[in-house]
C-alpha cells in the first residue's frame, strides 16, 4: 500500500495525543464540497483542491462524511465495502494525497465510520442471507416470525415503519434500523467486532488522524429483542420529523443503548490509542442523549467525545435553556467531554432554524468557540448560508421523498458549497449538480466574502482564532453556566487564568456586573463589549469576553 504522506508532519501532529480536546472541527459533505471532473458530484480531489480554504479557518481537523464503496441508498451510510473508495468520490490514492495535503497545511483527518449497520449488497450480508448456517449466519440481526408472520418485536425504523424486512431466503426478518437496504450487524457476535476494529485499523494505517462514529448508541441490540414500551406523547421531543415519524412514539430501551455497547467502544480506544487517534460519536437519542454522552466518554478509555441533540433541536436555545444544557452536562458527564453542533448534514441550516440574522449568527460562533468541549462547524456555516428551498422533483433524500410535504428531508442542507457569484453552479461543478445549488446562496460565496472584512466568513476565522489564542478557552473548564435575563455567562478557567464570558442573546441591551477582579476585554473584533470598572453594557446580541488581569 503506497501511503502517501509527509512524516515530520505526522509526528507534529501526534505530540499533543489531548488535541482533540477543544479542538474545532470543520465537517466536509464530499458530495457537495466541489467537484474536480464534472460529473456533478464533490469527489476526493474537489477536497483536496479546497483544503487551503478550511485551513485558513484556523481549524484543528476536518470530518469527512462517507465515501465508501456503496449503492448510495443513504448516500454513503450504506456501505458495501469499508476498505475502499466509491469511484463516484475516486480512489484510494486520492485519499492519500487528500491525508498528505491536510497533513502539510496542519490540519488532521477524521473520517465517517458507519458501524452500525452495512449496506445489502455488501459481501457480508450476501453471505449472511444465504442460510442459517453458514460461517457470517450471525453477522446480523435475524429473527423468526411471530406464530402469526408479524415480525419479532414492535422495534420501528427510523426512515418509518417496522425496524424489521422479511427474507425469503433465509425465511426470516432482519433488523434495520434505517432503510430497509441497510441491515443491522450483529455486535453480539466476537467476529463481527474484530472485523471492525481491523477496518478502523486499516484507515489509521493510512494515515487518519480520527473518527467520526455515526449512531454510537446504536451498535447494539437487546438480545432478547424485548419490544420497546410507548412513549408519552408530551416526552416526544426528536429533533429530525417529530410529528410526522412513529419511531418518536416509542421509548427505545432495547433496540439501542445497551450496555454492552461500553465494552466494544474501550477495544476501538484500544485500536485507536496507539496512532493519537480520536472520535467523536453521534448519539441519537431525544430523550437520554446527554447521559449516554457522559457514559460512552467517561474517563480514558472510552470515546473521547460525542455530540448529542440539544443543539440541533429546532427552536432557537435560549440563555436559560443553554445554561441547563451546560450544566446538565456537568451533572452527567463531568468526567467525559462534550462536543457541540449548530448545524450537520442531517438537520436545517441553524441560520434558518433559529432564524438568526447576522448578528445572532456572529454571536452564536463566538459562543461555540467559548463553550467547555469541542466544536464542530458545518461547511457553508462560516458562510452564513440558510436552509436551501429544494423543490419535490429534486429531492434525493429517501427521509424527505417518504414524509413530504410535512417533513422536506435533509436536502436543503446538502446542496453544494458556493466558492464564486459568476454562475449558477457556483464554482462547484462544470456540469449540473446532483442538487441544485441555491440562487440565494449565491451572493454569500467564498469569493464575495473574502473581499469584504466585516464579512461572517472572516468573522468565523476571527472567533476560530480568540479559541486558538487561548488553552483556556480550548482546554480549561468553567464555573457553572447562569442565566440573568437573556443574557449567559460563566467563566473559563485553566490554571490560573481566567475568562469570564457573557453573551446577550437577544435585541434588547443588558447591563452586567463582571467577578471580582481586574478584566479587560480581548474580543473587540468581534464586537465585544467593552468593560468599564467591572461593569459592561451589553448590546443586542453583543457578547463580552476579558481575561482577568
């Protein structure tokens, strides 16, 4: 295997093995990122050759999503062979210069591992489906029939309907926790583990500096495959199509979140730990996602970081509601670290969402870059892009085909990234688009926003660079979060430094009395307030962040 990368980097990049904590953390959606051949789809080389601008965000690492071999019923979460590149994206060796290239410019690189479930056409499987007793039979989740031919339990799929398909060939139902392409691997079966921990192992051999572990909390299942008890209605709070998708109606105890999951996630630290390597897991999970975040990442042999829901959710935080997200995590987590998400490819643009205009989004980075954890930024967020409108005969989202109109899917976060004003494909591709790119996110492109100062893309590196300037700020921890009105505060402190923190969140402006002490402001260009004898004036949607002296 010819690996191509660029040693000393390496090793610079493995001599601090805590860089994932605090680190910022830039998501690339390879679809939609840019395209090198015209064939309307982002590829590995469309990443490559746009590295130096994620790089002058001055961020830590990239995540890139899926670009496995696959059938691309999921885009990519179906995978049908872990050990290669789809050719829609490239090759391996694409990869490898794409890992030398981020290596040269500094930055790591964590990949999308889908553990959970396989794609239908993948070997395993095929194997799998053959009989009851060949040597992959319990690679997956297979089940007899009810007396009556209704599948096993009540378990439902989050893309709708029964969690279970029926088989002809081996006569009986298997477990899908998405599309019914997607089957469920068995993690109750030793073989299964080893076989993904040596695909981790192949990837770190490459030169990945990381993962990010797509539903963390899903990877086993109750083998008693005990039927989930109803979930009461006022307790329905998923963040992704909550009143149109029964799998809300349930509480899910057995067909996620179990604790053997603990065992298989210290043997993937085991793999990892040797090559300075990371992970963030995604836990999907409305109603316990704080607690499983601090279970899955206590201490130093677990996942080093996860992110939950609570900030994807679809109404704008409030002061109040960030200050008990934060302290929730204090109470459950206090011995693991969180890492936070505005906006991902799963769920609508947060400045949509949250109807943010520019100042709320200017202020909700500054936030992100001053919370205890990691960080992780969507590509087009340091754009200030909204929610793309995608018409239903451009839809490619099979979540959005199978709930519209009431739910429109993932799509209109997907579209591609807008690097120039001068076409209608935005420097993205030479040819037509796998989705079409917005008319309205034409005037934020990369080219229009480089030549502008006062711009949110320089915004975003500015507030990257406040987090960067301080292991305070990236490493340190903080007093308990306290909410006063609508304004946030609490102080950052490592060592003997100090940071206090305050962020108005709202149009109305505030007056605040900082700790005892000497502060000065060291935000101003990022339309920090000032601090006036221990006393500050906060405006709408002002923060102020000072060092104590």
């Amino acid at each position: 295997m010819n690996i191509m990368t660029n040693v000393s980097n390496i090793a610079s990049l493995k001599a601090d093995a805590n860089w994932w904590r605090g680190a910022v953390i830039y998501q690339i959606y390879p679809r939609s990122f840019q395209d090198s051949n015209g064939d309307g789809v982002g590829d590995l080389k469309g990443i490559t050759e746009r590295l130096p601008h994620v790089a002058s965000l001055g961020v830590d690492a990239i995540w890139i999503s899926p670009f496995f071999t696959s059938p691309m019923k999921d885009f990519g979460y179906d995978v049908s062979d872990y050990c290669d590149v789809d050719p829609m994206f490239g090759t391996l060796a694409d990869f490898d210069a794409l890992v030398a290239r981020a290596h040269k410019l500094g930055l790591r690189v964590m990949i999308d591992l889908v553990l959970s479930h396989t794609s239908d056409q993948h070997p395993w499987f095929g194997e799998s489906r053959v009989s009851k007793d060949n040597a992959k039979s319990d690679w997956y989740v297979w089940a007899d029939a009810k007396a009556d031919g209704n599948p096993p339990n009540n378990w439902l799929s989050i893309f709708g309907g029964p969690a279970w398909q029926w088989d002809g060939r081996r006569q009986q139902y298997y477990l899908h926790n998405f599309l019914a392409s997607q089957p469920d691997l068995n993690f109750h079966c030793p073989d299964v583990q080893n076989a993904l921990l040596d695909v981790a192992s192949f990837w770190l051999e490459r030169g990945v500096n990381g993962f990010r572990l797509d539903t963390i909390n899903f990877y086993v299942h109750d083998a008693r495959l005990r039927s989930n008890p109803p979930l009461a209605e006022e307790d329905r709070n998923s963040t992704i199509a909550p009143q149109v998708n029964p799998y809300n109606h349930q509480e899910h105890l057995y067909d996620k979140n179990q604790p053997e999951n603990l065992a298989f996630l210290r043997k993937l630290r085991a793999v990892m730990d040797p090559y300075g390597a990371a992970a963030v897991g995604e836990v999907g999970d409305a109603q316990r996602g704080l607690e499983i975040l601090g279970e899955y990442t206590a201490g130093d042999d677990l996942t080093q970081m996860c992110y939950a829901f609570e900030f994807l959710a679809n109404n704008r935080p409030t002061a109040t509601e960030i200050a008990e997200v934060l302290n929730k995590v204090d109470e459950v987590a206090a011995d693991g670290w969180a890492c936070w998400a505005f906006s991902n490819h799963d769920v609508q643009r947060h400045a949509s969402r949250w109807e943010l205009n520019e100042d709320g989004l200017k202020i909700m980075i500054t936030l992100m870059m001053c919370l205890r954890g990691s960080a992780c930024i969507y590509q087009g967020e340091e754009l200030g892009l909204p929610e793309a409108d995608v018409a239903y005969e451009d839809l490619q989202d099979p979540y959005g085909i199978e709930f519209w109109p009431e739910f429109k899917g993932r799509d209109g976060c997907r579209t591609p990234m807008v690097w120039e004003k001068s076409n209608d494909t935005a420097g993205f591709t030479q040819s037509q688009p796998w989705l079409p790119v917005s008319p309205e996110h034409l005037s934020n492109a990369v080219a229009n926003q480089e030549e502008d100062p006062a711009s949110l893309l320089h915004f975003y590196r500015r507030a990257i660079a406040l987090r960067q300037a301080h292991v305070t700020l990236r490493k340190g921890a903080h007093t308990p979060p306290k909410a006063t009105g609508n304004v946030l505060t609490f102080v950052r402190h490592e060592g003997g430094a100090q940071v206090f923190c305050a962020f108005n969140l709202s149009d109305t402006p505030a007056e605040i009395s900082l700790p005892d002490g000497n502060w000065t402001s060291i935000a101003q260009d990022l339309n920090g307030a000032a601090v006036a004898n221990s006393q500050a004036t906060l405006e709408a949607w002002q923060p102020l962040i000072a060092k104590k002296n």
